[in-house]
C-alpha cells in the first residue's frame, strides 16, 4: 500500500483536516471499514425505528468490501483506493483500469478508467447523519481516479454508472450522462472528458 496526505473538511467545526489518501488497500483494511460501517449503520436505524423516523434506502451498503478487495488485490488492473481520517475509514473505490472505452461522442473509442464501485462512509452522508462529519471524500477519490487515467496515458478520461442517489451529485460534478445503460439495470452511464477532468483535479 502506498498513501498521500489529502484535505477534508470536518463539517461541524468548519475545519479542514488532514486525511490519508492509500492506494492498494488490502482486506483488512476493508473488512475494518466494512465492520464499521455497518456497525454505525444498524445503530442509525435502531434511533430512526425508535424515533418514527424514515431511514433512506441506502443501494450500496451490501457491497462486500472484504470480498472485493480480496477477489481483485493480485490484479494489476483493478486498483482499491481508500481514504483514513481520525483512525476510521471514511470512503473506498475499487476502480478497472483495463478494457474499458468512451462512449461520448468526442471521445468514442478511446480508453478510459473506469469507476467500478465508489462508497463514502455512512456518517459521511447526510441523509444518515445530519450534519455529516466530513465533505469532500468521494471528490477526492474521483480526482485520484482521474490523476490514475492521466497516469495511464488515458488524459483523465472516467467513466461510471450511477446509482439513482448519486445522479445530481455526478451532475454537479459535471460528469456528462450519455444515458440510461440496460446492460446495467438501466443506471445512468457517465464520463468526464480530458478538460472535465482537469477541472476535477483542480
């Protein structure tokens, strides 16, 4: 694992702290973020049901980190990235680096990165916990990915699927949405071009 110092911004306090960006996690790492997170999960909808409280449908929280990481951390072409901050992990990417292409009409055909699962921790999303402890993770992550691309000699070019609570994020990020993808249960297909990506990083 190798890891960079990377800013978030602690939203209570207002401050910005400084956080572990790792490349390469192993599944260790993953299985303390999986634990953790669940964890912090089930205690949020306990308070939500005793309090009559809606809790949202959260479409990522089954995702198995521990398995993942296990099944792709010996493959080159499938890099896990996360990020540590105040001893807990506060997001992971699992990213294709291989075989993928554009799909936008200015880039058709020319390879890109591609973002196969992308996660923040769940006190991190404010319809959980409100405020969040921290912004700026799965920004943060996707400029990572985007640096990776330019890297692979691939200009920045990303792409990914969204889930539906997810899609005005990508959109505020200026992600460009080509369409709904039937292939995969119908999810709304994204990618940045190489100036897009220039914006991100920055």
């Amino acid at each position: 694992m190798t890891q960079e110092k990377v800013i978030l911004r602690h939203v209570a306090s207002g401050r910005y702290v400084e956080a572990d960006l790792i490349d390469r996690i192993d599944t260790a790492f993953a299985k303390r973020a999986e634990d953790t997170w669940q964890t912090y999960l089930a205690a949020a909808r306990a308070a939500a049901l005793a309090a009559s409280r809606a809790f949202p449908d959260l479409e990522h929280d089954h995702w198995e980190w521990e398995r993942k990481v296990k099944l792709t951390e010996r493959f080159l072409p499938y890099p896990t990235l996360g990020i540590e901050c105040d001893a807990q992990v506060q997001g992971l990417m699992l990213l294709e680096t291989d075989g993928n292409f554009a799909r936008l009409s200015t880039q058709t055909g020319s390879p890109l990165v591609y973002v196969n699962l992308l996660a923040t921790a769940p006190w991190n999303l404010q319809d959980v916990t409100d405020p969040p402890r921290y912004r700026g993770v799965g920004t943060i992550l996707l400029a990572k990915a985007a640096a990776i691309s330019i890297d692979l000699g691939f200009k920045g070019r990303l792409g990914l699927h969204s889930l539906a609570r997810s899609e005005p994020w990508y959109d505020r990020l200026d992600f460009t949405c080509v369409g709904r993808d039937p292939k995969k249960q119908n999810l709304k297909y994204y990618e940045i071009t190489p100036d897009q990506a220039q914006e991100l990083i920055r």
